[in-house]
C-alpha cells in the first residue's frame, strides 16, 4: 500500500489460485464444505481511495462491463465498513478501480478488491482493525473475501472463510492459462451436485484434509500429482471448450499436470523457476491462441 496523502491511499490487489480445492456435498444452506490451498498470483487490480467529507462511496472503473453500483463488492464491503464504524454519516470515499483480473475466471478478482478495499480503509481511517476482525466483516459480502485479509497463502476451511495461514509453495512460479471464457460460480456448483460419484471421478471422495503440513517443502514436480480440484469435472461438463483447453494444454506441456482454479475459468500449473515457466508459456501462447501468463506465486503484498 502506498500513501502520499493522508486521506488517500493507492492498492494493488492480487488475484489468487487454488492449488487444490476438495468439495463436499452441500449443506442445509446450499453451500458446500471446502478444503483449499490458496496462494496469491503476481496478477494485479489497482485500487485508489480518497477520502471526503461528502458521505457516501463514490466507484469508477476503466472497465466498461464492471457494475460500480451498490452490487460491487467494493462498493458493499466499503458501506459495510463506514456503517459498523459510524462513520456513514460523516465520512464518504471516492474510490477508482483499474481492473486488470479477468472476472468469472476464478481467480477471486472481485473478492480481493473487496477485501484490499476493507485494509485499505482500515488504514486511512485509522481504524486499527485486526485482520481477523476484518476477516470477520469480509466473509459477510463472499466465501473468498477473508482469505484475501490474511493472504499470500492458506488453508481456507468451511465455505472458504476459515483461513490457516501457511507457508507459500516451494515452487514459486505458475503459468496461467486465461481463456475468454465466463464460468458463473453457482452453475458449476449446481452441477458438482447433479454429477454422479463416477463422473466426479475423484481419487478419494472423503473431504478430510490431506497432511498439507508437508506440501509447502515440495518441488513443482512432487507436488503436481497431489493436486485436485473437484469443480473441474462439472465446469469442464458446462464448458466444452474449456474442458478441450484443458486436453491441449495438458498434451502441448508433454503431459504435465494441469488444474484449473477455483469454478474456472483460469488453468494453471506450477514451476520452480520463472525461466520454464516464461518459456513454456511462450509455448503454450503460440499454440492455444489464448492469453498465457507466467507469475509469481504469493508474490508480496503491494508488489507489482
Ligand atoms: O460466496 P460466493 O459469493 O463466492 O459464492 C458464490 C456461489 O458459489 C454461491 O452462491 C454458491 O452457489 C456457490 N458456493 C457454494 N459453496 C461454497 C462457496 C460458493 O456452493 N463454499
């Protein structure tokens, strides 16, 4: 985070993948039981506040397709907060959202400005909130809200809003595959329900946690096969083309292991250094035709 003004503060917010996301069957809520690795991604949205004396949250974006009406998150975690600190009616904040994380792609773009929204006005208000108080307040507005309070790199249990920090991945780059293809969350959920044991095709169809203690010590290469998401089978189901991409992916990298993050769309696999994972994204961009991106995996907060 970066201040030059006292009542102004720029962020960058980090998308994020799972590296491994266990579902299971829903509750008497509708939402289902989780076990996820996530860890953020060197890809950014950039964030801008300031505040006024003129009450009210005020967004703009540079993306013409992004709502900045009370549905943004941004806009909803930042009225959340100006109400449960009683600052509403004295205090307002123009915020300015650079989007760069693509939406419906899983990569938690709109959860993480809303939780980078909560930390930075924690700051400028000079709230002094603990992250896990902010946590707490996140989780209200989505299940991957309070992951991004904490970050680079947790365990997150429940519907997602447990959050067990853990040491970041040894293999400390991946390669992003991000096609232009929307998944909506709910459908791909929808669907995990109506897909039968044998079609989920899991290796184990028990929830209980895997002994992630170790996971963060493992080479790329050791940890590839431990990986699983379960929503790939039901979004690969919805999605012809995605589950194809994830065929020509996975046979243009010599059969290396490819996952996808989170409800899609985003496919991802790991590198221990940033040159194979720069010159088998140049490999994978020239024969997909889709955007291909290498990043750094929990990079530092604020870097760019
Ligand atoms: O919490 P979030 O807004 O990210 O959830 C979007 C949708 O994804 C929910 O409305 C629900 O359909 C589904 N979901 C779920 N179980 C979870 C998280 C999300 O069924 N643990």
């Amino acid at each position: 985070m970066s201040t030059t003004n006292p009542s102004a503060m720029r962020v960058t917010a980090p998308a994020k993948i799972n590296l491994h996301l266990r579902v299971g069957p829903p509750t008497a809520d509708g939402f289902h039981p989780l076990s996820s690795w996530m860890v953020t991604v060197g890809l950014f949205d950039n964030l801008e506040f300031t505040l006024t004396d003129t009450p009210g949250v005020r967004l703009t974006s540079d993306d013409p397709a992004l709502p900045t009406d009370a549905s943004n998150l941004v806009v909803k975690t930042a009225t959340g907060l100006l109400d449960a600190a009683n600052l509403a009616a004295s205090t307002g904040v123009d915020i300015t959202l650079h989007k760069r994380i693509p939406s419906g792609a899983g990569l938690g773009g709109g959860s993480s400005d809303g939780a980078f929204t909560l930390l930075a006005l924690n700051q400028l208000l000079q709230l002094n909130w603990s992250p896990d108080r902010l946590a707490t307040l996140a989780s209200r507005y989505g299940s991957d809200l309070a992951f991004f309070c904490h970050g680079p790199s947790s365990i997150c249990t429940g519907r997602g809003e447990i959050v067990h920090p853990i040491a970041p991945p040894c293999a400390k780059y991946a390669i992003l595959i991000l096609p232009p293809i929307h998944m909506p969350t709910p459908a791909v959920y929808k669907r995990f329900d109506q897909l039968l044991p044998s079609e989920l095709g899991t290796r184990n169809s028990e929830l209980s946690p895997p002994d992630y203690a170790t996971w963060p010590t493992l080479t790329a290469q050791e940890l590839l096969p431990k990986l699983i998401n379960d929503l790939e089978p039901p979004a690969f189901s919805l999605s012809e083309p995605l589950a194809d991409l994830h065929a020509r992916a996975t046979k243009i990298l010599d059969a290396r292991i490819v996952r996808m993050s989170g409800s899609g769309s985003t496919l991802f696999t790991l590198y221990d250094t940033r040159d194979e994972a720069e010159t088998n994204a140049d490999r994978l961009r020239l024969t997909l035709g889709v955007n291909v991106q290498p990043v750094e995996l929990a990079p530092n907060r604020g870097a760019k």
